[in-house]
C-alpha cells in the first residue's frame, strides 16, 4: 500500500500505465514536464534556490524525471536540482540525487 503523501507520484504512474497508445503517454509525460520545469522555476525565483520546495515535493519530482527518463523521453532540465538533491545531508534525497544524476548525465 502507498503512503497517502506519496499519492501524487502514484498517479502519474498509473496514467502513465494506462495510457492506450503512445501519443497519449507522450501528452501526459509532456504536460507533466511542463509542470515539474514550473515548480522548478517558481521555487529559484522565490528563493534563489531549489530548496524552496519541501522535501518531499522535491524528490517527488525528481522521481518522476527518472521515470520520465527511464521511458526513453528526453529530460533538458533539472540538473542543478540534482546537484542540490547530491549535497543533501538526508540519505533519501542524497541517493534520489545520485539515482537522477546517473540517468541526466
């Protein structure tokens, strides 16, 4: 069973699981993509940093770039939320940053 916080990562793998046809998929990791660029960009707008967005919405984003990743879509973006992801001193951001490093790289 999933976590109740972890609900929005669940539904982006059950659309992405239960799209019919590929052009479909590619509208929802596209609209997805979309979405993720504009936390991004609002949280080093607010801050300066990515380190605006909670824990936990940052990994949540960062999981669902590897697996937008891993499906063969190209990801241009989140590279230094990556390195900030690395430099952390949690353990799960740490190996989450390493994990999207190995595929952005």
């Amino acid at each position: 069973m999933v976590s109740r916080r972890a609900r929005g990562l669940r539904h982006f793998l059950d659309a992405i699981r239960s799209a019919k046809t590929r052009e479909i998929e590619s509208r929802c990791v596209t609209f997805e993509l979309a979405k993720i660029r504009g936390k991004f960009e609002h949280a080093r707008r607010r801050g300066g940093n990515a380190k605006m967005l909670s824990s936990y919405d940052f990994k949540k984003y960062a999981c669902k770039l590897f697996y937008i990743r891993v499906l063969g879509y190209v990801v241009d973006f989140g590279l230094w939320e990556t390195v900030v992801l690395m430099a952390s001193r949690d353990l799960s951001e740490k190996a989450t940053g390493y994990a999207l490093a190995s595929l952005l790289v």
